[in-house]
C-alpha cells in the first residue's frame, strides 16, 4: 500500500444504513469529500422514490458492506440515458433501495442512496444532476447540470 492510500484509508468514516423493515443492513466508508449528497431529478429517481428527486454518491464497489440481508435482495434492471444497463438492488420485503449499478460506470462503481444513511440529515448538497426536468418550485441547492456533469 502506497502512503497516499494509507492516509485515504484513515480518514474515510462508516456510515451505517437501514431499510424500513430492518431486514436489510449495510455500511458504506465514505471519504470527507463523499459524504455529500448529489440530488438526481431523473424521472426515473421520481418514479422508483415517489419523490421529486433521490439522494446519491458515487462510491467504489468496496465501500458497501452488507451486514444483514444481502442474500434476500431483489434486482430491478432498467436501461439507463446511456443505453446501458442500471441494476437496482432493494429490500425484498419493504423495497428500500441501498444502491444501484449503472454498467456504464464499470463493474467497481456503485451509486449508494445517502439519504438512507445515518449522519445523512448532516452531508451537505454537492450537486444536482438531470436539473432539466427538476420540478418548477424546487430551489436550487447545489450547481445544476442539464443531466450528468461533463466526464
Ligand atoms: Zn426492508
Ligand atoms: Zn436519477
């Protein structure tokens, strides 16, 4: 291990995440930088939530730990703005969602849903993605991107 990804790994932070009905557990190490919600407006964040927008950060596969009920999610796959596959895995009894897998991103990239964590009431916006199609009362909180930040 190289000092730099020493000094990485001793300063990202467990956060501890839940489902509605208990069953499904899991941790998620989070560097400073990453404990930070960015807001999608996607219609299909609205549809899958029943909201006007999810909370989300990017996180290397790694950085997710079940705890309890892995074995029992469920998967929902659906083709992302890309063209490309997005996996969502969710509580098979309360239907919470930890995380998502958007294929386009590579197998070590998840999406984690932040606002499922503990502390998350605390993680400031970084930004909002998908502004496009936000809903007409919605304040802006955070810089706004037509749809993703440019790569
Ligand atoms: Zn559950
Ligand atoms: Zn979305």
């Amino acid at each position: 291990m190289t000092t730099s990804a020493s000094i990485a790994a001793a300063i990202m932070t467990t956060y501890h995440g839940k489902c509605t009905c208990g069953q499904t557990q899991w941790d998620v190490k989070l560097e400073p930088d990453q404990a930070k919600h960015i807001l999608c407006h996607c219609n299909t964040c609205k549809s899958l939530s029943g909201g006007t927008y999810t909370l989300n950060q990017i996180i290397p596969r790694s950085a997710l730990t079940f705890t309890s009920g892995e074995s029992a999610l469920k998967k929902y796959t659906y083709t992302g703005e890309s063209g490309n596959a997005v996996h969502c895995y969710y509580c098979a009894n309360c239907t919470t969602h930890p995380f998502h897998h958007q294929t386009v991103m590579g197998d070590d990239k998840i999406v984690v849903r932040t606002g499922l964590l503990e502390g998350g009431e605390k993680f400031e916006p970084a930004a909002e993605i998908f502004g496009k199609v936000r809903w007409a009362w919605e304040r802006e909180v955070a810089e706004t991107f037509e749809t993703l930040p440019p790569s």
